[in-house]
C-alpha cells in the first residue's frame, strides 16, 4: 500500500495494536487458571469489539484518514472468523456472539481470509508497482 510514516503507525496500531489488551488481562489469567492452557478463557475487551468504532470514527475524522478504520475492519473480520465468545457491543450490551458461519470450520475461514488478504496486498502492490 506504500504506507510510511504517520499512516504506517496508525496500520498497525489499529491493525495489530488493538490486542495490545491481552497483555493487559494477563495477570487476570494467571490469577483465574495460572499457566495451565484454558480455551475458551475470555480474552477480549471492547478495544477489539465493533464498538470501538464509536470512538475510531470520530478519531478517522479528526485525523483526516480512513486507515484507522479499514485496519480495525479488517482484525475485527478475522477475530469474528473464529468460533470463540466475543461481545460486540460491550460494555453496552452483555450479548454473546461466536462470530459469522459457525457452521464451517475455523482452519477454512481462516484460510479464505488469507487468500483475501493475499490477493488485496498483490493488488496493492501490482497497482503501486504497474509501468
């Protein structure tokens, strides 16, 4: 996408960064199973959630750029991939949702959203490199 300086920051802040919560649960973690591995241990604050938008819209505004968004859209896109508990709107709301298609196995989302993420970034880049 040939992002630099200010625009690649804010990429991968909203495109990675917003997991950065993880490591603030972690001492939940360990204080509610210690290091055993527990999956389905609720790993999530409204940071990831769609929610986040109330707050990510105003901020693209403000910044005058839809990166924030479109990154956050995408790690939203493949968090909700995944069969795990998320809640969308919390804290507003209490409900729980296990994502979209639950019917198809997670390793199969998981790989289309690859392949798109594949073919977006050579489209990016056959776009940016063209004669």
């Amino acid at each position: 996408m040939g992002l630099d300086g200010r625009d690649r920051v804010l990429a991968y802040a909203f495109g990675m960064g917003v997991d950065i919560d993880h490591a603030v649960k972690l001492p939940f973690y360990l204080r509610a199973v210690g290091l055993r591995d527990k999956r389905g241990y609720y790993w999530r604050s409204s940071l990831q959630e769609p929610v986040a938008l109330l707050w990510i819209v105003p901020l693209c505004v403000f910044l005058g750029t839809l990166l924030p968004i479109l990154f956050f859209s995408i790690h939203v896109v493949m968090d909700y991939s995944v069969r795990f508990e998320k809640m969308p709107f919390y804290p507003y709301s209490p409900w729980v949702t296990r994502g979209w298609l639950t019917s198809i196995p997670d390793k199969v989302k998981e790989g289309i959203v690859f392949v798109l993420l594949l073919a977006a970034n050579l489209g990016f880049y056959w776009l940016h490199h063209r004669v």
